[in-house]
C-alpha cells in the first residue's frame, strides 16, 4: 500500500499504476492534514445536523450539500491520480458524504457487494467491461481497525464481470474469499476502479464513521449528481476554473465541448498543459 506523499501536480508513478491495473485500487497515506480533516468532517456533521439526521447518512451530490467540501475535488495529492488515470477531460459524475454511526444490535444479513455504474454493468458487452470511472474516498475517522464499517474490497476483482452471490440480497451468504476490509487514519485516501467489487462493513465500534467520495469520469457521459444550480450559488464565484470544470460549469453544455474537441478552453488541459504534463505516452492526456 503506497505511503508517500507526492508533491503537487505530480503524476501517478509506474509502480502505483502497475499496482492498480492489478489489485484495481490504492491506498495513499496522509493525504490531508490536520486542518482539512477537521474543515472536511465538521462540514459533513454540520450538514447531517441540520438536516435532522441522527442516525445513518448517505448524501448524493457532496459539494452540493457541503460547499465547503469543493477543496477535495482538485485536492493536488488526490486528483493526480485522476488525470493520471482518465486525463483532462473529465468531470465528477457521482459523489457523496457518508456517515455511519455505532451499531449496537447484529444488523440482518444482506448482500451489499456491487460495482459502481448501475447500468454501465448491465449494458456494456465487453468482458473485463472498461473501466470509464475512478473513485475517491477520503477517511475524515479513524477505520484503522476493522470493524468499524470499514470499505471492504476483493483485490483484481476489477477484471471479472461477475461474482457469485445469493439468489436475493436479504438471503444470508458468505463473504466472498479473499474479501479485505481497508485499515485507514483520518485524512487517507482510497484510489478505487469502478469496476472493483466492494462493499461497506457494518459498524459495531463507538466511533463515528465519516468519509467523502468522488467518482470522476470522461465529460461525455451523464452525471448522476444534482449540481444544475451551482452556477447560481454565491460560492461559485469562490472555485477555481478546474473545480468549475469537474462540476459541469464548462462549455455550456455544449456536446463539442464535452466530447473534448476544444483542449485549449478546458481548464484542467490548460493546467496541465503549462506544467508540461500532457505526456503522450499516456492516451489519454494526448490532446
């Protein structure tokens, strides 16, 4: 599991690519610090309160809910991996905040192990079907013991289109062999392939369990999220270009323009145009 931090505007190394082409997720240490950590969580429980929560929350639609959270779509650390993966044309498709308090009572069995992209796994013909999306997942507690609802994975299961499981979701089963629940501190970061199946473990500790992810895909296919009206919102005006990309703010809509046909007016092919980034070895940062 890789523990480096990179410096900003780096891109992904041989060995993380060549871990994730095979195991179909990464592991990053240490990727936000103390103050965004605290900055991130406070956001999610503010927002949990408000809204009257007081158990289990699953939100769609993360800076939409939490503006404060938009500092994690570009986040340097984090979003090399994005445009190293899927490169410049791309924008966040699917997101959302997560928190799973205690549970005290042995939850019913059921089968929560899933790929992400609903219909991409039922109407694409191709197997391994392609990858089209990478997730981020950003630990805001402390999952590092299991046990604690931590994100469960079946490492290289990203290139198998199917797993056995039961007739129907309530029916008990087992866990799939090979099945790793991810140890994590607050501020560590899971780099995931759609594609991979994994799972959220029940949570019978005293701790809170807090995380927020961020699934990026090409700019030509449909968002899941509800950000139509973000441009409206007086944080908008606080985002940088790249930020604004990613949340569907560039090109008007214009099918062109989301097919990447004009590089030079995408922000985030600008930025790394500049830092002389666009490697050509790399499909898709070729402009």
């Amino acid at each position: 599991m890789t523990q480096v931090i990179a410096p900003a505007w780096t891109p992904m190394t041989d060995e993380e690519r060549a871990q994730f082409d095979r195991d179909g997720f990464l592991v990053i240490r240490n990727v936000l610090n103390q103050d965004e950590i605290e900055r991130a969580r406070t956001a999610i429980l503010n927002f949990r309160e408000k809204a009257g929560v007081t158990g289990a929350l699953h939100e769609l639609s993360a800076v939409t809910a939490c503006p404060e959270l938009a500092f994690l779509l570009d986040h340097p650390v984090a979003f090399r991996y994005i445009w190293s993966l899927l490169g410049w044309n791309v924008h966040v498709y699917h997101s959302h905040i997560d928190v799973h308090p205690q549970i005290k009572e042995k939850t019913p069995d059921w089968w929560h192990w899933h790929q992400d992209g609903g219909r991409q796994n039922r109407e694409l013909e191709t197997d391994p079907r392609p990858r089209m999306s990478v997730k981020l997942a950003y630990w805001l507690s402390d999952v590092s013991e299991t046990g604690r609802g931590n994100f469960t994975v079946l490492p290289g299961s990203h290139l198998t289109n199917w797993l056995p499981g039961p007739p129907s979701r309530g029916v008990p089963w087992p866990q799939p062999e090979g099945a790793l629940q991810i140890t994590a501190n607050p501020g560590d970061l899971v780099v995931f392939d759609r594609r991979i199946w994994h799972a959220r473990s029940d949570n019978y500790s005293s701790i809170t369990r807090v995380g927020a992810f961020f699934g990026y895909t090409y700019r030509w296919l449909a968002g899941r999220d509800n950000v139509a009206d973000l441009p409206n919102q007086p944080m908008w005006a606080g985002l940088n270009d790249v930020q604004r990309q990613l949340l569907g703010g560039v090109g008007d809509g214009d099918g062109d323009h989301l097919w990447g046909h004009y590089p030079e007016t995408t922000p985030l092919y600008g930025e790394l145009k500049q830092r002389g980034l666009l490697d050509a070895s790399i499909p898709a940062l070729i402009p």
